[in-house]
C-alpha cells in the first residue's frame, strides 16, 4: 500500500524498527488488525480527538506512564 510506504522504510532499517508508530486516522474502518500487525502499529487514534487529550491517548496505546515521563 502507497499509504504505508513510510512504514515499510521505517521497519526495514535496523535503527528504526522500533520507533514506536501511532496513527491518527479519520476513517479507522479501512484499518484491519492484519494490516495493523503487518506495519506493527501501536494503535489508531480517530481523527475526532481532543488535542488535550492526545497525550495521554498516546501514552496509554503505548503503555506509558505519562506522569514520569514529564516529570
């Protein structure tokens, strides 16, 4: 897929292919779980987000502890 480009390039370097990917997406319905485990995306964050919100949205697809990571 065209869309996914970037991530094919970013999984096929070995100083990259552990960057963390989250996608923000305003219609997650094209988004199967295979396609998801192909590219080893974290999660989808619909594009109807709170941007006050978005880093704890991150934070937790990624399993983060907000608090000690700006502390």
């Amino acid at each position: 897929m065209v869309e996914f480009s970037i991530l094919e390039q970013l999984r096929a370097q070995p100083i990259t292919q552990t960057i963390p990917v989250v996608l923000l997406a305003a219609r997650a319905k094209w988004l199967d779980s295979q396609l998801l485990q192909r590219y080893q995306v974290a999660g989808v964050i619909p594009n109807s987000l709170d941007p006050a919100k978005l880093p704890e949205q991150i934070a937790n697809l990624l399993d983060w502890d907000l608090n000690s990571q700006i502390n």
